[in-house]
C-alpha cells in the first residue's frame, strides 16, 4: 500500500462489503464534515478502502467524484474482522504506513502554557509554533480525528477534547502553577493526578495544560500576572477581567469550539467566578467529590476540582464522569425547595434583575413550586447554635484567612520556598500577592487556624441544620439561588490603587458554597448591555446565576439545569455568549436571545 511514495494526505474509509457508490461516497463525505474538523476533502488525495470482501470495487460514476475532489489514488484492503481496521478518518500515508493526522489551531487567547502531544504516555509537550506571524507568541494546540475514537461502555467519552489546569499533575510534565522559579525548580511529574487518570481512563483526550493565576491565589489580570501574561476573555470588548485562577480554563472554553471540556480547582471561588464572567457553565463541587490528589494545595478543607463547559447536557455528562460513574441511573427525585435570600436579592442593576428573574420563573415552572424567600441574617440571628451577638458576616468574617492561608503555608509554600532557597542560594521571584504571602502567612497561629477551622464546622453545622439538610443517595430536597454577575465591566487594564494583599477576610456570596462544602453550579441565563470604554460601542456581558445544592448532590444539580434549559441549550464562543442580530440602520447589537430559554 501506497510503497515508494512521501508522506500523502489520506482518507481511510470502511464499506463493508459493498461497491463504492457515489451516494455511499456523498453520505461518507457528509457525515466525515459533520463530525470532524481535521478530516477534509484534501485528504481525498489518496483513498484507502477498508473492506471485508475481496471484490469490493469504485463504481464508475463514484471514481469520476472523487477526482473531481482530487484523487490521485485508491488502495484496498482486506480485513477480516474488527481488531486489524483501522479507524476511519484523515491520515498521513507514507511509505505503505498510516499516520495520524492532527490540526493544528492558534491559541488566540492565550490560554495554554503548554500543549501535549494527545494520547501519548507519558505526555509529552508539543514544541510547534503554526501561527508565528498570525498570532506572534501564541501556542500551537494539535487535536486529534474525531472519527479515530469509538465510544464504548468502559470509555464513554472517548474523543472528548479536554484541557488541564496547570496545578494538575501530568505524567512527564513540568506542574508550573503560573511560576517560573516552581517551574525551574521541580522536574516532571512522575504520576498522573487521581482526576486525570479517571479521566484518561473515561477516554477523554486531553490537549494541554492550562494558565492559572500563580499557585491558584488571587490576581488581576494586569497588575498581578508578572511571570506570565494573562489569559484574555473573549467577551464583551475582549478586555474584560477573566478572572480568579481558572481563567485559562474559561478562557480556553468561551474561545474555542474545537475544545470540548476543560478542568479547573475552586477554593473560594476559582471556577465560579471565571465561569461567570466568561459565560460558561462551571461548578464547584462538594468538597471531597473528587481527589484532589495531585493537585498544588491550598487548604484540603477548600479545595475542590470542577470542570467547564458551553452546553448544559454535556456539563451534565462531565459532572457525572467526574463525580460517580457514567453509567449509574440519574436522581429522579426533584427539588421541593428554592430559597431565595433576600440578602442577595434584588440586584441593583435593572437589567441584570430582569433577566435574573425570567430565569427563576422557568425554574419555578418546571419545578411547580414557587420560590421561598429568606434572609440569611435573621435566620442566623434565630437560629446560631452559638452564644454571640455578632452578625452572621461577623462572626464568620476570618474563616478562610485563619484556616485556609496557614494551610497554603504549611502544606505547600514554607516548603517551596526552602527549597528553592537551598538549591540556588537565593529567594525565590513570585508575583506581587505571593510576595506579600512570603510576609504575611507565617504570622497566622495556630490558635488562629484552629479557630478559623471551629468556625468553619460551626457554619456548616448551622447551614445543614437551618438552611440546607444534607442530600439523601444524590438528590437535593432544596435548592439556593444566588445572583453572581453585576451587569457592570470589570476591564483588564485596571490599577487597584494598592500593593495585593488579599487573605480572603470577610464573608461574601462566594464564601456560601466552600464554607457549607456543598456544590455550586453557575448557569449562563442571559446577557446585559453597557458602553465600553475600549471599543466606545455597546457590548454585551454575560449573565449567570448560582445554584446551590445539598452536599453530596453534584450530579442531580448538574441534571436539573440540564432539565430545565433543555439538552440543546448552548452558549456560543466569542464576544457574545447569546446570539445578536445587527440593526443595519446604526450597527448596534440587537438581543435575539437574552434569556436561555428551551
């Protein structure tokens, strides 16, 4: 097959053991386009038909269409049975060898810190620059033929393109967590994380690693990211924050539609945020719902592994690969309850309520149930299981600074920075908030810390107990509503008028989900105008709600949101997440769809 010659671009095509028609070929052609973006017509150039019978042949008028696609070429094989075929799709033939073939796509947001080669073990990194000129100091991410995978019980999610954020651990890679002084320090990893071998063994594909802020703290997109240029959000005017530590993960999601999923970590809001301002769907999960083994630390009562993505089905099928087996049988018990605290509602931006509330309302419907309003702060006040005077934002407010930053400190910085110390004889350079945690970290005591932690089972013995019972074999009784977007921009360009230096002081809508460890899904519902003051023209920005559920109901939350929107809801990639019509008269966006809806 195909001896003596270069390296070809080819089409492997299975027929059975049929004669080559012109609609057998057209039907081919057309499902190839619909269902893969590296296979093209040019790889018509030679055809290699894979058959099980010895007199399979080209009909003559399906020979005259394939060289009109420019086919130079047809060989045949015989295969006797299902192990020696090959997959079909586009390959590279040489010298009587197949090889796969990948496309390549410009990182134009500059998402990734690395691309892998797909599939191999152990990664490797992918040193190609396709779009030098193009797209000056982007990345080149290679995936693969989608028609080479075939989904099977054991690995239902074969060919699904996923990236990885670069806290996580791949065998044969660097873990560079935004640092080049940790990069230049540890050599590969040895292992896989828990997380990515589950997923591999799914049979997900993953495609690189991507930016995070440094060691996952927190950082403004122009102030803070020094060692390595933040990723940008593709919405609005493009120059908006993407904010918290997952932003390559949301980044990479809201850009490409050529990605399917992406992983990220939430410790006090790293995936809701990013998802939120990007458009996207995204969830902490509860705490524990998945290893974090492998993973850079900041604190274990915190820290959590989550994942993104543009469609709700396929959120939900993530979810469920990701936090119980992808073949178990769903929940089917749905919520009786939806809180809604009035703590948080209405928002101040009209806009952002109306879309808000269109949402609720559908939630309200398809539940057949009407919200519950409550407040939070009188609830606490009635019903604390502690002797205080202070408000619940009070008593709560040093929670994570206690607990979590002391944790960061013993369990990964102290160490990075001896180590780094002793093998080159210097401090180690990080970031602007980094060098403040060099400072302030080691001050928190211990008495602190273990304070920090009593309040923080206090809270959740509070929540379980007055605000959200725990789940019963994965289904959540009530559900909890919060607004997260502002309706207001938040550019990248900003100064804040002062050195970093946050510890995580204080009790917020974020802090709700981590403290109770309970799951948070954020859902994209609509979007709202303003006029940049990059692009001086009306822009859109996303408008996402959080859904809290009992811990240890990942999955049905997922499925609910799913349920409700309908399996074909979907954001779209770029500037808007909603589609918007063009007014040819003055050139301004007109909303075709400013509310998900069915």
């Amino acid at each position: 097959m195909g001896q003596g010659q270069v390296r070809e671009p080819c089409t492997v095509m299975t027929v059975g053991d049929l004669d080559i028609s012109t609609t057998f070929l057209l039907d081919t052609i057309a499902r190839f386009e619909r269902s893969d973006d590296v296979w093209s017509k040019r790889y018509l150039k030679t055809l290699v038909v894979q058959s099980d019978s010895f007199e399979t042949s080209l009909q003559p008028d399906a020979k005259e269409l394939l060289e009109q696609y420019g086919n130079q070429q047809i060989n045949y094989i015989h295969v006797s049975n299902k192990s020696t075929k090959y997959p079909e799709g586009p390959y590279f033939l040489e010298q009587g060898n197949l090889h796969a073939s990948y496309r390549l796509y410009p990182d134009t947001s500059g998402a990734f810190v690395v691309a892998t080669v797909p599939s191999s073990d152990p990664f490797q990194s992918l040193d190609a620059a396709a779009y030098g000129e193009t797209y000056p100091s982007t990345l080149t991410i290679a995936v693969p033929s989608r028609l080479s995978f075939t989904k099977t019980e054991t690995q239902p999610f074969a060919g699904y393109r996923i990236g990885i954020k670069d806290i996580i651990d791949l065998k044969g890679l660097r873990t560079g967590a935004s640092s080049r002084a940790y990069t230049q320090l540890y050599g590969p990893r040895i292992e896989n994380a828990a997380v990515v071998h589950k997923l591999l063994e799914l049979g997900f594909v993953i495609v690189g690693k991507l930016k995070t802020t440094q060691f996952a703290d927190t950082e403004w997109a122009t102030s803070d990211w020094v060692d390595y240029h933040a990723p940008f959000n593709p919405r609005a005017d493009g120059y908006q924050d993407p904010s918290a530590s997952s932003a390559g993960s949301a980044a990479a999601i809201a850009t490409y539609k050529w990605l399917d999923f992406t992983i990220g970590t939430d410790t006090l809001g790293s995936i809701r945020d990013p998802a939120t301002v990007q458009g996207i769907f995204g969830m902490r999960p509860s705490l524990g719902a998945a290893s974090c083994d492998g993973i850079i630390p900041y604190s274990g009562e915190f820290d959590t592994v989550g994942g993104f993505a543009r469609n709700a089905e396929d959120f939900a099928k993530l979810s469920r690969a990701l936090y119980h087996s992808a073949t178990d049988s769903e929940c089917k018990k749905e919520p009786v309850k939806i809180l809604y605290p009035t703590d948080y509602w209405p928002v101040e931006h009209e806009e952002s309520q109306a879309v808000f509330e269109a949402f609720v309302v559908k939630l309200e419907l398809h539940l057949g149930i009407q919200r519950t309003r409550i407040s939070l702060e009188e609830t606490w006040q009635k019903t604390k299981v502690v002797e205080t005077d202070l408000a619940l934002a009070e008593y709560f407010e040093h929670v994570f600074e206690w607990a979590a930053n002391r944790d960061q400190w013993s369990s990964f910085m102290e160490k990075f920075f001896e180590d780094y110390q002793s093998k080159f004889g210097r401090a180690a350079v990080v970031n602007p908030q980094l060098q403040f945690k060099r400072d302030y970290s080691p001050t928190i005591t211990k008495e602190e810390q273990e304070k920090g932690f009593e309040q923080l089972e206090i809270f959740r013995s509070w929540w379980e107990k007055s605000i959200m019972p725990p789940s019963k074999d994965g289904c959540t009784d009530t559900i909890f509503v919060v607004p997260w977007s502002t309706g207001k921009p938040d550019y990248r360009d900003k100064y804040p008028g002062s050195a970093p230096g946050f510890t995580g002081i204080g009790f917020f809508i974020y802090s709700l989900s981590p403290y109770a460890g309970a799951p948070e899904i954020i859902v994209p519902v609509g979007q709202t105008s303003f006029i940049s003051k990059i692009t001086m023209h009306k822009e859109w920005l996303p408008a996402a709600i959080g859904i809290i559920g009992t811990k240890g109901s990942d999955v049905k939350l997922a499925e609910l949101v799913r349920d409700v929107l309908g399996t074909e809801a979907s954001v779209e990639t770029g500037p808007t997440a909603f589609k918007v019509a063009m007014e040819k008269a003055t050139h301004e966006p007109i909303l075709e769809q400013q509310v998900m809806r069915d």
